[in-house]
C-alpha cells in the first residue's frame, strides 16, 4: 500500500512539473493530453491503494479489473465528499482522453484541447488543467492521511521493523 502511495506521489510530481513548467514553455495540446494521462495514472494508483485498504478492513474479497468498476466500487466503499468529487473528475478525465478533440491556439497562453462529452462541450485548458492538479493533490493528501496509520501498523506486521 505505501508502494502504490509512493507511485501516486511521483505521477503528481510529474503532472505537476508538465503543467507549472512544460506547458508553460511548450503551450501544446500534446502536454495537455499528457498532463490527462499522469493524473489518470495517479487516480489509477489511488484507486488501486484504497481498495486494498478495504480487502484490509472491509472485508473486501473481490477487486474488479477495469477501471470502470474499480472507480464505482470505490466510490461504494467510502462515502467521503473528497472521494466521490475525485471518483467523478476521474471519469471525466478518462472520457475526455479518449474522446476525439480538437486543439485550439497552439503555441498560445490560451491553449486548449476541445471535445464533445454526454452532449456538452468540454474545455481543457491551462487554468482548468491547473484547477484539475490542485484538486488532485488535495485528494492525494486525503488519501495518505487516511491509509498512513494503517500502512505503517501493516508494514510492521509484515516487516517486524519500522520506517
């Protein structure tokens, strides 16, 4: 569990370096749609790191394989605001990745990545993907305070030594 914290924590040091430095140097829908794919991954890993927390505490026998179902089980298991905004931003992160989209002003401070997602258009620009990041982050603080305790205790119980 602490593994797949540490790997959340490196895509949100990665997604963080795309949007505070490449994309402001590069200004390009490719940065944008790889700044998306970081923070699906870290989901992804944050995800996979609360379900194990619920096969430890829950009882949980059963953890699905697509993400789909992953994300809605999560968002079953743990009643928290924080995770059923993050669970949502995560779905329409994924759709907007893989939806067809139009990019807009290149090489410009606006630019922009435009799709059409459930019959409304979405726009993924640098302030939006900003907002996005930091929401993430916040949501990533949540998780390591809610699974340190746990960790740590199942760390020891494995290990015999603390970290």
């Amino acid at each position: 569990m602490i593994e797949l914290l540490d790997e959340a924590g490196e895509e949100l040091k990665r997604a963080d370096h795309l949007v505070y430095v490449s994309l402001k140097y590069t200004r390009t829908g490719d940065v944008l749609l790889n700044c998306l794919s970081r923070m699906m991954d870290c989901y992804d890993l944050l995800i996979e790191a609360l379900l194990e927390y619920a096969k430890d505490t829950q009882d949980l026998e059963r953890v699905p394989k697509s993400p789909l179902e992953r994300g809605n089980l999560v968002k079953q298991l743990y009643p928290h605001q924080e995770v059923q905004d993050n669970i949502d931003l995560y779905f329409l992160l994924r759709k907007i990745f893989r939806a067809p989209h139009q990019r807009e002003q290149e090489y410009r401070r606006h630019v922009a990545i435009v799709t059409a997602i459930d019959g409304r258009e979405e726009v993924v620009n640098i302030n939006i993907i900003t907002q996005y990041l930091e929401f993430q982050k916040a949501f990533y603080g949540f998780v390591v305070n809610m699974l340190k305790a746990h960790a740590k205790k199942k760390h020891v119980e494995e290990n015999g030594w603390e970290y």
